[in-house]
C-alpha cells in the first residue's frame, strides 16, 4: 500500500529500507498506522505487516522451516536481526551427525540414537532423540541435492569424521566450515523459492494473552521505526543464551536468551535451564587478543587426531579418559582442562595446549582450513605449534518446551525449534547433533506449522486490543532509547557475564548460586539507572533490550542449577558430585503472577529397537585414531 510521509517528501524510511530486503516481501501487506497527530508531537507512528507465518530467526533451523512452509504452498515472512546469511549457523563449523556409514556400515540410526542419549545422560525426550537420528540421513542428502559439497571419500560417499563420545565415525562435514556451507544451501534453496526475508529486525515482544499468540512487535534497527507483525502462527528459531557468559563462543549480541524470554512471557514453558555446555576448546591468552576470547577453536580438530597437553607437557586425558582420551564428551574433557588449570599444571593464559602439529602439515591444511587460516592471521601455525585453549560456554540444551512432531508450546500459534528449545541434547550435547536437529525438527515443524495454517491466515486483521498491546511496547522502547541515567547497558551485560562465569560455571554449589541470584537482583536494581546513548539505532539501545531478556533467562538458570542437586552432564555440583538415579526427572520452568516456578516431569523410555542399541553398548575406541 502507498505510504504517506508524514513531512511531506517524496520518499520514507520504509522505501530506502526496501532496497536492502533479500528478497523482496510481495505479497506481504504492509501499511501505516497511526495514533493521534504526529506533527504535535502526540503520535505513534509504526508499520503493520501481515503474514500467514512470522518466523523469528534466519539461522539453519528458522530457514528449514521457511523452506518446509513455502514447499507447501505458504508465503511465510523470516526476519533476522543481522544480514541475509549472516546467523550463528555459520559457526558451528565441525559437521553435522548422520548414521550413513560411509566408513563404518554397522553405524545405523539406532546407534546415533543410544549415543546421543547417553550423551544426554538419559535426560533427553526420546521422541525427538529418535526423530533426529532417523530423519538425518535423508536430511544429509536433501542437502546435497540443494547442492552442499561435503568432503567425499576416494570412492565418493560422503566422508565422516570422529566426534567426540560417537560409537562410530558419522560426523559428516566440509573441511572445518560444516555450519557455514550448510547455511549458504539453505539459504539459496529459500531464495529460489523466493521466500520473503526482512533484515535487521528485533523482536522485542510476542502479542499474546498467554493462551495464544497473535503476532509480535519489534523495531527495524536500522530505522528505529516500530513494526507490528500480524500472523496466528509465529515460529520462534533464535537460538540459545550461552552468550551470557563472559568467556563464549558466539557474538556478543546473538544467543543473549530472547528467544527463551519472549516465549516465557508469552506464556510457555521452559525446560531444562541448567544445562549450559561449556567446549573444552575456546582460544585462550594474550597473543590471541581479547577480539578472539573463548571462539571457538572446533571438535574437528580433536576429531582428526588433536591431542591436549598441559604446560608440564603431559597428556593429561590419560588420567580421566585412558580409553576415549580427547574424545570423550565434552562435559569430561571440560571438567579435566579446568581441573588442570585449577591444580597449578595450566598455562599461563589459563588454559592448556591443544596440538595437531603430529599430522601431516597439508592433511591439516586440507581438513581444517579455517582453523589454520584463522591461527595464521594471528602468527601461529597450527601444523607446526600448539593451540592455547580453555573451556567456553557453547552451547545451551534448556530451552522452551515443546512437542518435537510438531514444534508446539502449549500456547496456541506459538512455536520453537534449533537452541531455542530443550529435549534433543538432554544434559549434554553431543557433537555433531545441534546442525542435525536443526534441519531434522525443522523440517517436521515446518510440515506441521503448514497443516495449521487456515484459511483468513494470511490476511489476519488486527484488532483494538492488540494494537494497544503493541502501542504500549512502542512507548516502552522509546522511554528505554530515552533512558539517561548513568550505567551503560554494557556495563551490566559484562557483570552479568562475570557472575554467571563465577557462580554457574563449569563447577556450582549452593553457596555460589545463591549469591549468583542475590547479585543478580542487584543488577535488576541497576538497570534503573540505565543510560542508552544514540537512540533506536544504536547498539547501546540493542544492548539495553537484550539486558531484559538475559536477566530473565539468567535467573531461571540460577534457580534450576540450584534445584537440581545432583551432577547429570554438563551441570557439575561440587556439593554434589554424583548422579542420583532419582533426578533422573526434567525440570519445568513457569512464569506466574509470583515469579518463577520450578517442577519436575519424568522422562519417558526409549523404543525398543533403541533400547536393544543402548544394551549392546557401542562406544568409541579412541585409539583407531592412534
């Protein structure tokens, strides 16, 4: 519809922001609204766009999901708050799991199943471990059929590699930018089928009674102009919150928990909060530069024969893993780097060196191309010297509850996919599964989300009561971009990331998570002195909005890490060292009108094929690397 610039000139924010829309958003209506008279000062001016489906997340899984719904005949609006192809996909960079038994034939999807759950440690939901494992290999070649180049054998399968605590080599891959290749596909089968993106767009708030969702209200961050999304179907792809923490592997200003938070508010349940996985493998110490602080340094390395030394030169895994060795799972190999450090045997960077100097320099080259290309813009050649590494927060398997057949919350039109959502990984993720849920459940979700769409879906009207809903949020942000106290929002965030460093750690116990949540109420009481400097536009505004949802997510992990007194996988109690078979229970996560509360649900059992799989008791034997 034809605008009309409120100063009278020929052209709007909206038509010089359509130039950088990849591809174009027809057939999605777009119009202003607005309350009261602008000119005085008193008006609200925003845009309403109306889709069938808004998918809130442009990574692998958001995508996936985009293509299922437009291969069925839907036009589903994808938004991200960062370029076209630009998401956190592109950094899982080891490879994706699929039983295809390229190299090993008694590898099946029963295997990658038990694996994967034990793994978890049990704590996972059966059904979509079991959906992952066996939609994947006809995930791995819908892929290549959209044209992704994995590394072949000398007789022209799809080559796999070792990852850690996998029975078999079924780690598909290219070279060490596995995520990046996988997005770059799915991304281009999206654009052949003209799929409707919009880039640079935050989500600030889902329009829901807490019963269902409506649609959802944001801002372009390039404009700062508000945006109400009307739809009766939102999928939320925004990924996990292990950037909460200081030392992390993602980008400061992605996985900061909104997706958690949005649909906590909007009345869904999260699952499983506490297990946060830190990789054993994130660049450590001063030559690196603070820029490269806990990037992650890949599995793959490992998995091609990386060997892990602390600074009196021992292979110090022949003490906690004589058998699996640096290719245990990621929660031991975590725990032994932070055991070495703590008892003196560390680097002086506090970490420990990780070396594949013993391989051939042009096998390194041509299996781990990024991790050589990105060491040698430092000055270190990695086919010749060690790596200096240090356990990082990776990966987050809580997240929003849902129904893996179908992507569901419990609040009708709202649904989850990808590190938003809990119940593949249990209490620990294994290598190689986070690319693979997000194509496998992607998928599923995609199909289901299609078969809910009715008819009036894609041209919803909205409402007296959500526009004042959306309104509200409008002024709220404007109040926050006003905000001129005297803390930076970055401030905060860093303290932030320091208390959960200290207190929910690789080790916790109920004296340092207790204080964990009393100093988080402190910083509550801190964001209302917050100074936003630059307006809708700025990145201290983004910052100030992510501030609210990483709280919100933070406290939740805080309490479910204090509720759960036990050690299962990645949640390490040093008050409680072992595994209790009685907490063998997830942990529900609900917003009320008191706050936060906490219960358990059991886990139901395996089928039985995977049952046979897990009694035959498959696992790794490191030493084929040797």
């Amino acid at each position: 519809m034809t605008k009309t610039p409120p100063n009278g000139s020929d052209t709007t924010a909206d038509d010089r922001r359509t130039t950088t829309r990849d591809p174009s958003t027809a057939g999605i209506e777009n119009r202003l609204e607005t309350e009261g008279d602008p000119e005085s000062g008193g008006g609200l001016e925003y845009e309403v766009v109306t889709t069938p489906v808004l998918v809130v997340g442009a990574g692998a899984a958001g995508a996936r999901v985009a293509i299922e719904l437009a291969e069925s005949g839907l036009e589903p609006l994808v938004i991200g708050k960062r370029e076209h192809g630009d998401a956190h996909t592109t950094w899982a960079a080891g490879g994706v799991n699929a039983a295809l038994g390229s190299l090993d034939p008694d590898d099946d999807w029963t295997v990658h199943a038990a694996d994967t759950l034990n793994e978890g440690h049990h704590l996972n939901d059966p059904d979509a471990v079991e959906l992952t494992a066996r939609e994947m290999p006809d995930r791995i070649r819908e892929l290549v059929e959209w044209g992704m180049s994995f590394d072949r054998t000398a007789d022209g399968d799809i080559n796999q590699r070792y990852f850690g605590a996998q029975s078999y080599r079924r780690t598909c891959f290219v070279g060490d930018r596995t995520g990046e290749a996988m997005l770059e596909t799915l991304i281009g089968r999206a654009r052949d089928l003209e799929i409707p993106y919009r880039e640079n767009v935050m989500i600030t708030r889902l329009l829901s009674d807490g019963e269902r969702v409506d649609g959802a209200v944001g801002f372009d961050m390039e404009t700062g102009d508000g945006l109400l999304f009307r739809t009766n179907h939102v999928v939320l792809a925004a990924g996990g919150f292990s950037a909460l923490y200081h030392r992390h592997s993602s980008r400061d200003d992605e996985n900061n928990g909104d997706g958690q938070a949005l649909a906590l508010e909007a009345g869904a349940r999260l699952l499983d909060l506490e297990f946060v996985q830190f990789h054993p493998t994130g660049m450590v110490g001063e030559r690196y530069g603070e820029e490269w602080d806990g990037r992650l340094v890949t599995e793959a390395v490992r998995g091609e024969g990386g060997r892990l030394y602390n600074a009196e030169g021992e292979r110090f895994m022949e003490r906690y893993s004589p058998d699996q060795m640096e290719l245990d799972a990621r929660d031991v190999v975590a725990r032994a780097i932070a055991r070495e450090v703590r008892e003196g045997r560390g680097t002086d960077d506090g970490g420990v060196y990780l070396d594949i100097s013993h391989r051939d320099a042009e096998y390194v080259r041509e299996r781990l191309p990024s991790m050589v290309e990105r060491f040698e813009s430092l000055g270190v050649d990695i086919t010749a010297e060690p790596m200096t590494v240090a356990p990082t927060a990776h990966y987050t398997m809580g997240g929003v509850d849902i129904d893996f057949r179908t992507g569901e919350t419990g609040v009708d039109g709202l649904y989850a996919v990808g590190e938003t959502v809990a119940g593949v990984h249990g209490a620990n993720r294994l290598g190689g599964n986070s690319l693979a849920e997000t194509v496998a459940i992607g998928k599923l979700v995609g199909d289901h989300v299609a078969s809910a769409v009715a008819v009036g879906d894609d041209d919803p009207t909205v409402t007296d009561g959500q526009r004042a809903m959306a309104e509200r949020e409008f002024r709220a942000l404007a109040d926050l971009a006003a905000s001129d106290g005297t803390v930076p929002p970055t401030r905060i965030l860093e303290a932030l990331g320091d208390l959960l460093w200290d207190h929910a750690g690789i080790l916790r116990d109920e004296p340092g998570l207790r204080d964990g949540l009393a100093t988080l109420a402190e910083l509550r009481e801190r964001t209302a002195d917050l100074r936003v400097d630059g307006g809708l536009t700025s990145k201290s505004f983004e910052y100030a909005v992510d501030l609210s949802a990483s709280l919100t997510v933070a406290e939740a992990m805080l309490r479910a890490a204090l509720e759960r007194t036990e050690s299962r996988g990645a949640h390490y109690r040093t008050d409680y060292p072992e595994t209790d078979a009685d907490w063998r229970v997830n942990l529900v996560l609900s917003a009320g009108t008191e706050g936060l509360s906490i219960t358990r649900r059991g886990v139901a059992e395996p089928s039985p094929a995977v049952r046979e799989a897990l009694e035959e008791g498959y696992e790794l034997d490191y030493h084929h690397l040797e």
